[in-house]
C-alpha cells in the first residue's frame, strides 16, 4: 500500500496487472480517498476506484479545448456542437456514480466542466451530506438553483466557490449570503457576466416613439 501510494492511476493498474496479489492492493479503499483528474477522458479509463473510502474529488479540466464548452449554446456552430455532444454526458455520469457509491465525500471541485447541471449537484448535494468544500469555476450551466440547493441541502458546507459562472446573479448571491453567513462564498465574475442565453433585440424608446408619430 505504502509503494501503492507514490503511483499515479495509469501506473497502479499497470502494478495491479502483475498478479492477483497486487490486484488486492489495487482494490484497497485505502489507496483512494482522493481522487484528482485533468480531463473527461480520463473519467473513462478503469484505473482507479469509486467508494465509501472518497473523501476529496477534483475534475479539473484546462485544456484550450474547453472553452469551447465554454461558449454560450445559441453561439455554437455545428462543428463546436458536435465536439460537446461526444462528451456532454461524461462528467455529470461520473458524479452520479459518485453519489451512489460515495456518501463521505467531503470535498469537491470542478473546473470547465462546462456541462455539468444544476440538478446534478443538487443530488450530490443530498446524497453527500458531509460535503464541506464545493469549488465550480467554469462551470457555465450553473445557475441560482444550485445556490438555492445550498441553502436547503448543504448543512455541513463551509466553502462555496462559484466563480466564472456567468448564471449566477447578484440576487441569487445575496439570498445565500442572507440564509447561510457561516458559508465562506467566493463569486469572482460570476454575477456581472453575460447570461447564457440569446440577447433579444431592443427597440430603443425614442425610435419607437419617433416611430409612432411618423
């Protein structure tokens, strides 16, 4: 377990396939009360373990490939939508596996998962009660829902960061802040950003009142 633990994911299941004997150690819930990983992709692979055991999670993706999922829905072409379409899914599975199987989790942090939803956190929100730390930077579908969510499942939170999700409003912000002042919330450029959604155009009132006389 010792030697276990100097390896990353790749070179422990490399070790585990060595023989039915650090196969065992592969599997002990010790070696994964953490779990850190720097892309979707790597969501995939089958080199680690989910259990009891998962106390911090980190997906961290900061590949320039993510600002594509980054960019606001109604602004992408076909090519920019078929890129989010092979991965939309990856991320919020993922968390709903860590839901089931991982009810200590104490930590979360995610960044430019840029398709994770508000109702997938809310769920993790219920089914981790212990969660302390929760971290979203970038995560552009995150809405006030999430914030709310806080509010009514996160007893045990101390930590709230929401920063670069340009959903979160002022308003929703100061809810929180209202019905939980122990929560330590960070929000950079969060509640100035432009909305996800398309601009409707505006008719200016002196136009339309220059309009209505002519």
């Amino acid at each position: 377990l010792h030697l276990f633990s100097f390896l990353d994911k790749n070179s422990r299941k490399s070790l585990a396939k060595t023989c039915h004997k650090l196969l065992e150690v592969f599997q002990d819930p010790l070696l994964w009360s953490l779990l850190n990983f720097h892309s979707p992709v790597e969501l995939k692979k089958d080199n680690f373990c989910l259990g009891p055991a998962l106390k911090y999670l980190s997906i961290c993706w900061y590949s320039e490939r993510v600002k594509v999922c980054n960019i606001e829905d109604w602004m992408k072409n076909s090519f920019q939508k078929d890129f989010c379409n092979r991965h939309e899914n990856t991320v919020s599975d993922f968390l709903l596996e860590v839901c089931n199987r991982c009810p200590n989790l104490l930590s979360l942090t995610l960044s430019g998962c840029g398709h994770v939803t508000d109702d997938c956190i809310l769920l993790l929100l219920q089914k981790c009660p212990n969660l302390k730390t929760l971290k979203l930077e970038n995560c552009v579908r995150i809405t006030d829902q999430t914030l709310e969510a806080v509010t009514l499942y996160g007893g045990s939170l101390q930590t709230l960061h929401v920063d670069f999700c340009r959903n979160i409003t002022q308003t929703g912000l100061e809810k929180l802040r209202e019905k939980c002042p122990s929560v330590m919330l960070r929000a950079e450029r969060s509640a100035n950003m432009i909305p996800d959604n398309k601009p409707e155009k505006k008719l200016m009132p002196e136009k339309a009142s220059r309009k209505s006389v002519q």
